[in-house]
C-alpha cells in the first residue's frame, strides 16, 4: 500500500512539474539593449555624479576637482570624443582617482560653465572652492573648452594642471 501510494506521489510531482512550467514561446528576436548608467558611455567603470549640484558637493567634500563633460547623444563629434576618452587608459585612470565627473547632455543654469557659448562636446574643470576654472582650456580659440579625439594628450595634460593648481591654491 505504502508502495503504491509512493508511486502515485511521484507520478503527480512529475505531472505537476512538467504541466507548472510555462509554454517556451516563439522566438521572438529583440535588440539587446544596454542598460542606461550615469556614464553614458564615457566609462562605465568610474563613479559619475548624477546632477551639478550633487558633484559640486562631492568635489568640496572630497577636496577634488570637478570635470563636466557637456555633450549630445547623437553628436557625431561628441561620439567620437567619449570613445577616445573611453578608451585611454590614462585619462580614466586619472578621473576615477583624482576627479569628480559629470557629464551632461543638457545645460546648466550655471552660466560660468558656458564662458564661451553652449556648444558640444566641451570639458570644463571646477575646482573645490567652486571656481570655474576658465584658464584651462583646449586649443581652439573659437571654442576655447572644445576637446576632439586627437586633443587627448591635451585633455590629460589639463587635468594634470587641474590637479596641480588645486594643491597650489588652497
């Protein structure tokens, strides 16, 4: 009887596991779709601040440097920007230690991070105080924080000079 019984319990587990588990539907083809981060791209790996508000406190909390990346989505130049300063190693290694970053695609009400108009992409540096710091600029005159993918040796060297003129002013 015991036996018997045994075999019943069995049978209705392996009925009911095979009839609980849904139908595999058709294979639908989707998109892979990667999930949206604060780095839109310009460095998975590093830690960004959400809003200016949120990295001008982390900056004079932490006693760092603030970097604001401005730039557009579906800019060709700014793509080309974020996937050179995505991909030197020197330059991600330099924000993740020394900087607080930002990057925005959409303008600020600080009008100190526009000196010289609202164009993209464009790289600003905020120092702990604060302070806009417009004498760390790229090499163009028109466009005097505007970085293109051959400017990434420039880009470095202004945040060394970033990090250099904190020490020296506080």
């Amino acid at each position: 009887m015991t036996r018997e019984l045994l075999t019943v319990v069995l049978v209705l587990v392996a009925l009911s596991s095979t009839l609980g588990k849904p139908e595999k539907q058709a294979a639908v083809k989707k998109e892979k779709r990667v999930p949206q981060t604060l780095s839109r791209g310009w460095g998975d790996q590093l830690i960004w601040a959400q809003t200016y508000e949120e990295a001008l406190f982390w900056a004079r909390s932490q006693n760092k440097p603030l970097m604001v990346i401005f730039h557009l989505e579906d800019c060709p130049h700014s793509q080309a920007v974020k996937k050179a300063f995505a991909e030197d190693k020197e330059i991600q290694k330099l924000a993740d230690e020394d900087f607080i970053i930002l990057n925005l695609v959409y303008e600020t009400t600080d009008k100190h991070l526009s000196p010289d108009g609202q164009y993209v992409p464009r790289i600003l540096f905020v120092d702990p105080s604060m302070t806009v710091r417009a004498d760390i600029t790229g090499r163009y005159s028109n466009r005097m924080y505007a970085y293109e993918t051959s400017d990434m040796k420039l880009l470095l060297s202004n945040m060394m000079r970033a990090k250099k003129f904190l020490k020296t002013e506080l």
